[in-house]
C-alpha cells in the first residue's frame, strides 16, 4: 500500500514550498483548508515532516467527520510577505484548473516560526486558524528577558533604535488584542498556545501577560502549557494540534 501522505515539491515565485496532503483527499471534491507549517530558527522543512504527517493522519483516521479537506503547506521560514504572497499564488500551483477551492487559511510555527505565526495574526487578516508552538508574542518581554539574563543593557547599540521603534510599533503585543472592537486583529481567530513550562529558550513568563489578555471574541482561544516540558515540540504538542485542526475542519 502506498505511503497515506503525500509529499509535492513546488516553486512559488521563487520560494520552494513541500505541499503534503492525503492520499484521501485526492478524489475528494470538499472544499480545502490550507495550513502552513513553519520551522524554526536553524531548521529546515524536514525538521517539521513529522509534525504534518501526524497532522494528517490523525485527521485522516477512522472515525473522523471532516466538512473540509486539509492541505498542509511547509516552506523556509523566510517572512510573513512570503506567506501572504504563497495565499495569493498557491491556489494556482496546486489546483491550476480551479479543481478545488482553498476556503480558509491557517498557520502552525514551532520557535521562531511560532513567533512567525503571531506575528502572521497581525498581518494577514485571511489567516483564521493558528498555532502557535513555543514561540511568544512579546518580542520586548522576551528579550529583557534574555538581555537580563545574560547582563546586558537593552539599548543601543545592543538593541539598535531603528529597530526598537519597529517592535514598538508592530510586534503583537503592540496591537490592541484586550479591545473587544475592529483595532484587535485577534478576533474572531481561532487560537491554539503551545508551550512548555520548563522553557528556558523562550520562557512562558515572556508570553503569560499577552495570551491571558488576548481577547478573541467570537473566535477561539486555548491554551495548553506541558509541564516538565522546556524547548521542545512534543508529541502531545502535536496530539493537541491536530485535534485542533481536527475542529476547524469538521466546521
């Protein structure tokens, strides 16, 4: 029998994208929820393999009531205009006849792409469902944090002015994600955090005052910290993830 995910490698304007679907879905004619799945810092497409095949097959098993097909997109992480360039041209390289319609879009990042995904939220208003695994919100936080750490002032030239006013002016937690009106960018969202109690890399201390403020609305909003757990994407991580996805697509 043949391998139930399969892998496609594409050219999108230049960025190398691993396009992995099921084998199940290939006669199907349901309409399509695209995920993409970033790595993190250091990493490549293959460190995240795993993470969609799981994906994939959790929400491909017996028993499962998809209203939704998935598509699970992976490229290197370059930045969130990649990602909003791949939403407006990919439709075209994987369904070049119009074959099917890609409904509603997601993001899932492990590290620094889990930073990528928050930042994503801000961003790219098409994006409805994310996951954010060990990675924070608060670029200021964190890096007092580390700056701290490691006894170190945070200015210049350390933390250069150009690119202080730029975090101050559009990180996430810069956004208005407490307000219950149209200056959030959070609501409506569905979000699914990530994190590992023992972290030390990304500490959950840097991202604890965001995510328990962030205000979703209407949407979705939940939040799973693993004990004994530092800066890693386990396997229950992943568990949670799907049955995340699991949801979205059953909508």
């Amino acid at each position: 029998m043949s391998e139930p995910v399969i892998i496609n490698e594409i050219f999108v304007g230049g960025i190398l994208v691993e396009v992995h679907s099921h084998r199940d879905s290939a006669n199907s004619n349901l309409p399509v929820h695209a995920l993409f799945l970033l790595h993190g810092r250091t990493q490549s497409t293959n460190s995240v393999v795993h993470v969609a095949k799981s994906i994939l097959e959790i929400n491909y098993g017996p028993g499962t009531h998809r209203k939704r097909d998935l598509v699970i997109i992976a490229y290197a992480t370059g930045t969130v205009h990649d990602l909003t360039f791949l939403i407006d041209h990919i439709p075209a390289y994987i369904y070049p006849q119009v074959e099917r319609s890609i409904v509603e879009w997601g993001v899932a990042g492990i590290s620094l792409g889990g930073h990528s995904t928050w930042i994503a939220l801000t961003r790219e208003p098409r994006i409805q469902l994310a996951i954010p695994i060990i990675g924070c919100p608060d670029y200021t936080k964190l890096i007092s944090q580390r700056a701290q750490f490691h006894g170190i002032s945070l200015e210049a030239p350390h933390y250069p002015l150009h690119l202080k006013a730029y975090v101050e002016a559009y990180d996430p937690a810069s956004f208005a994600f407490r307000e219950k009106d149209v200056a959030n960018p959070f609501l409506g969202k569905r979000i699914l955090v990530l994190s590992g109690a023992e972290d030390k890399l990304v500490p959950w201390t840097a991202s604890q005052e965001f995510v328990e403020g962030l205000e979703v609305g209407g949407g979705v909003k939940k939040v799973v910290l693993e004990e004994n757990v530092g800066h890693d994407c386990t396997p229950a991580m992943i568990q949670e993830a799907a049955l995340f996805v699991r949801d979205w697509l059953a909508e």
